[in-house]
C-alpha cells in the first residue's frame, strides 16, 4: 500500500508524528513550495527564503535516512499552486490509497486538510501535532476549569505538571517568576555579543534568486539573510544561546538599544517555529546551564517564553477559533499607516524597529510590543490590519502564535481575554528602557506642539478616547487619576495635538 505523508513548511522535524506513523517502505513523502502558501498574506522575502530553503534542505535530510520524497519546486514547470492540488495529483501520480498527516497549526490551513480526503477520494488520517508539550484537549479542559485564562496561572500549572524548575513541589529559587529583575537598562560601554552567522549556502542562494524573480515587490530585502535552515544550523544557533547569550538574557530582555538589533535574545524562534528545533530540548538545554553558572532570572524569562508563553497563545488560538482575528473591542478603525511600510516616522525607537523588521525579518517582543505595537494601539489602528502586517513583516510568524499576541496582548482588541489591561505607554517607558530619545527628531521635554513625543500625548489621548470602558478597570485606576489631575486647558492641548498628528499621519 502506497501512503502519501505531506509534510509541510513548518513541520519539518524527523520525529514528525506522520513520519513516526508510517514505513518507509510503504511511503511517499509529499513536500510542495506553493503560490498559495507564499501569497495568501506578501510574507517577506526573508520569511520565503527561510522556509523554502529550510524545507529544501529537510527534502535532502529525508532522502538520506532512505525516505522517498516528492519535491515539488515552486519555479518548475507545472507546479499547481495550492497543497490540495499537490496532494491530489500525488495520489494520483503514485497510487496512492491512504494519505497520512500532521494536523497543520493554522485555521485556515486545517480547513485546508479537512476537504483532502473528498479531493483526493481516499482516506486521510490527521495526526495531532505532537511537537508542542500541551495537547489541544489539555488546554481545553484546563481553561474549562477556570474563570480567567491568564497566562501566568498557566505558566504555573505547566512547571507544576512537567516538574520544569521545580523541586519537591516548589519552585526554583523559591517564586515562580523573575520578570521583575528582567527590566533592565543596558549599561554604557557594555559589550554584547554578534548574532552566530549562517551563511547561505548553494540551495539558499538560489532560492534568494527565485525569491527576487518571483515576489519582487514583497516587503523586506534579502542581503542580510542570515537564518539557519537547517537542523545543524538550529542546534548551532541553540548552543550560541546557551553558551554566549543567557547569562545576560534576563537583565537586558526588556532593553532597547541603538544600533543592538539582536542584544541578548535567543533568535532561535524561527527554528522552533519550523521544526528544525523541539522546544523541550531548547528548554532543557537552558535549564542545564544553571550548573555552568546561567543566572536564575535569565534561565527562568526563557523558560516562561516557551513553555508558558508559546504553548499559552497556541492554546487560546485553538480554542478561540478562526473568527478571533476579527475582534475589536476597542472599536479601533484607523487604517495602517504608510509609516509601517516606508518607515520615516521621525520617531527614532519606531524608525529603528521598522527598519530592522524590513532588513532583517526580526524585532524582539518589545519593539513588536512597546513599540510598533503600543503605536498602533494609542493611535486606534484596525487590530485585524495590524495583525495582517506582523503577519507579513517577521521570519518566525505564524497565524497561531502571531495573532493572540496582536489582537489579544498587543492590541488589547479580545476585550481583556488574554492581558488584565492594554499595553499602552507613552514616551517616559520608552526613555526608561532605552536610548533612542536622546538622538529623535522629538523631544520628550516639550511637552506640547509639533516637537513634542507623540507617544506622549497619544498616550493620554487614548486614555481619554476609552475612559468610560477603561477606567472601570481596576489595573488603570491610577493612570486615569494622572488623567484627570491635568488641568482642562491642558487636557484639550493634548487632545489637540493627537489630533493634529494622527490627521497629518493620515
């Protein structure tokens, strides 16, 4: 019996639950560059070329271990355009009569692979993707218990299931979070290590080629490319992490420096994200550094990015279904701003993110948060536009992890569902957690007119614009008593000037 076993772009681990499933000698390992999955959103080339070459490369891999492996190039004749016609021209092909899979991360792919078997006229077995450590059926019966789904009460009852950081019952170190000492300014003069260099080699470099020929006006440039494609490269990229960068992970994770893109994060999202690396491993290789001298608080914030936090939005995603994007509590409307594509803001923290994001596919979590994000928000950008950009514009962006931080985290638009309270801040947080303000074309003393910080006055403006919802919670009592303690000639300068602003930004 011939089985066909599609695997796609970002299932691309050899312990894959489809591949554990089947013989070698009865299958038929389908893999497909489409049209279809380059194109539903303009993903950056960056995103193109790290999927393409690192599925590529997973091909040869495959072929090695003495798999049979259908490849499917984008650029050769007669490619289809669309998984589903890939899969059904392989039955076809082959003679097949079973197709074997791994359930896709993604509604809109799952409805995808729910139609297969009546295209392709045979049977499909969907496999639950086990490569994440919480099922979707734990998770779901955990939030069924519970009258909020924080994050943090999650994060707990994984350390308590997995026994992660803790001993006889209790935490490592005697509490369960150190995010409070992971807030730190990056000193002067410190010196921080280079991001590990991966050199495209002879496949990546001709799929940068297809890249350009084919998606030419997609965002982003290519000549940075500098992501690992394959297992061996993921694994590099880990062991860098672990030996170079955590010490200092905690302290600096919240930091934003000029001219640091990278600083002191992992960067290993993109290898988790495909496949090339399996989280519990990243998770225990940090975990062992504690005994080579690995600070608590640094082995502790990476710890809670993956198992709290990544298998935290991927439960939420799968329970709070494909209509989750379109959520608006905020009543948002505003259009995404040319500024998000061009750059030129004249804010130098926004500028700085933004020209990262295009050169290199990446920002860490507070320029996509406290950022890019946090403008978006105070300037009341649609969240389902904003969404459809941090989907296009990052290398390690998938629909399951991207859109809870945007619509939920970021956004604040699932109405309080994932965070107590927006994310809003002005221009004083951005100072505090880094250097960019002393350089801007604006100015954080001004306090009104055309030089002063937006982020300042957008910050009121917003909290003003919500007040009859937001002040009713209790977390932004305090800022709404700085709000109301201004003067009203000073409220109404405020407003005016967001307003003058956000029409100019228009």
């Amino acid at each position: 019996m011939t089985i066909i076993v599609p695997i796609l772009g970002d299932q691309l681990s050899e312990g894959l639950a489809s591949l554990r499933s089947v013989s070698r000698a009865d299958a038929v390992v389908l893999m497909a560059e489409v049209g279809e999955e380059a194109g539903y959103v303009p993903h950056h080339k960056q995103k193109l070329v790290l999927v393409f070459s690192a599925m590529r490369h997973f091909a040869a891999t495959l072929r090695s271990a003495g798999w049979t492996v259908d490849y499917r190039r984008l650029d050769e004749p007669g490619n289809l355009g669309g998984l589903t016609a890939e899969l059904v021209a392989a039955v076809g092909r082959h003679g097949a009569q079973r197709v074997v899979a791994v359930q896709a991360a993604e509604h809109r792919v799952m409805e995808m692979q729910a139609r297969w078997a009546d295209a392709a006229g045979v049977p499909v077995e969907l496999i639950e993707d086990d490569r994440f450590l919480v099922s979707a059926d734990a998770f779901r019966a955990w939030a069924g218990t519970r009258k909020r789904l924080r994050m943090e009460d999650f994060y707990r009852w994984q350390r308590e299931t997995t026994g992660i950081l803790m001993v006889d019952g209790v935490p490592v170190g005697g509490q369960w979070n150190f995010d409070k000492e992971n807030r730190k300014a990056l000193p002067g003069g410190m010196k921080v290590p280079e991001a590990p260099r991966f050199a495209p080699d002879a496949v990546t470099r001709e799929v940068i080629a297809m890249v350009e020929a084919q998606f030419p006006v997609h965002f982003g440039t290519l000549d940075r490319f500098n992501w690992p494609v394959t297992r061996a490269g993921a694994l590099e990229a880990l062991s860098c992490f672990v030996r170079e960068r955590l010490v200092h992970f905690g302290d600096y994770q919240d930091a934003l420096v000029e001219g640091e893109a990278t600083l002191f994060h992992a960067l290993l999202s993109t290898s988790i994200n495909l496949g090339l690396l399996d989280p519990r491993e990243c998770i225990d290789a940090a975990v062992a550094a504690i005994e080579a001298g690995a600070p608590l608080n640094a082995v502790e914030g990476f710890v809670r990015q993956i198992l709290g936090w990544r298998e935290y939005v991927r439960g939420i995603y799968l329970l709070e279904g494909p209509d989750y994007v379109q959520r608006n509590a905020l009543g948002a409307d505003r259009r995404l701003p040319a500024i998000y594509w061009q750059g030129g803001s004249g804010m130098r923290c926004f500028d700085a993110a933004f020209e990262q994001t295009r050169d290199l596919a990446y920002a860490h979590h507070i320029q996509r948060l406290m950022v890019l994000g946090n403008f978006a928000l105070l300037a009341g950008v649609d969240p389902f536009e904003l969404h459809e950009w941090f989907l296009v514009v990052y290398a390690d962006a998938y629909e399951w992890v991207e859109a809870p931080n945007v619509i939920g985290m970021s956004q604040f638009a699932d109405g309080g569902l994932l965070g107590s309270k927006p994310y809003a801040a002005g221009g004083a947080y951005i100072n505090r957690m880094g250097n960019h303000c002393g350089k801007c074309r604006y100015s954080l003393k001004v306090k009104s007119g055309p030089d002063a910080c937006p982020f300042s006055y957008l910050y009121w403006d917003f909290l003003a614009r919500h007040e009859a919802l937001l002040s009713k919670n209790q977390r932004m009592w305090t800022v709404y008593d700085g709000w109301r303690r201004f003067a009203p000639e000073r409220q109404a300068e405020i407003r005016s000037d967001a307003a003058r602003f956000l029409s100019a930004l228009a």
